[in-house]
C-alpha cells in the first residue's frame, strides 16, 4: 500500500499597512492605519492562506525563524506543524508561545483540503 503525502513546499510571508480614511478608535486606542500579515502554503498545486492584523514582526518571523521548519512537512499534519513552530520560538518570549495566528490558519484554508492523489 502507497501512501500519498502532500509536503509544502513554499512558505511567503508578506505586511501590508492600509491607512484608515479616518482616524479610528475603540475608546482605549486610536490609530491611522491597520497592518495585515499574509501567509501562504503551498503543497502539490495547491495553496492555503492565512491573515492576521498584527505587526509586520510576525512576517518576519515567519520569513526568519518558521519557513526551513513548515517547508519539506506533511501538510495533512497540521498538529506536528504547530508543535514544531511552537518548539521553533520557544526562546522569543514567554514558555509556548504560539506561532503567529496567520501560520496556523493556513491550513484550513486550502492546504488542508488539498488533493493528493498525485503526490508521493
């Protein structure tokens, strides 16, 4: 018996800061703009997204500190995924902190929906 795996093979982050028309404010807080980070996977010919408006650092931590550990995984293993993230940070802040939720969330989105049929 074969069993397929689906590895990713591509990992981007991307910031985007979008200036608000107006100045905005919850009552706590005012801001200007809203920054979204951007992750995609990419595994066999499909790809999943994932967002979060967040800092631009956690673009960076992706780029820097996550790709080489998510590149070459299954990507049907999204729990070994956030495990080994997890473990990839362990050092940048409080004892398990999670990876950034844009990383996570691109699992649901596409990747792991992904047809499998023609990988090995």
């Amino acid at each position: 018996m074969t069993i397929n795996r689906c590895v990713v093979h591509e990992l981007q982050a991307s910031a985007f800061t979008v200036p608000t028309d107006a100045p905005e404010s919850d009552g706590t807080l005012e801001w200007d703009s809203t920054t979204i980070v951007v992750v995609e996977a990419r595994a066999a010919d499909e790809a999943g997204l994932g967002y979060s408006y967040t800092s631009a650092a956690a673009a960076a931590l992706v780029s820097e500190l996550l790709v080489d550990t998510v590149i070459g995984r299954d990507a049907m293993d999204v729990p070994g995924a956030w495990l080994a993230m997890t473990r990839a940070i362990r050092n940048l802040g409080r004892p398990a902190s999670p990876p950034p939720p844009s990383l996570p969330s691109t699992w649901p989105s596409g990747i792991s929906k992904l047809d499998c049929s023609g990988c090995h």
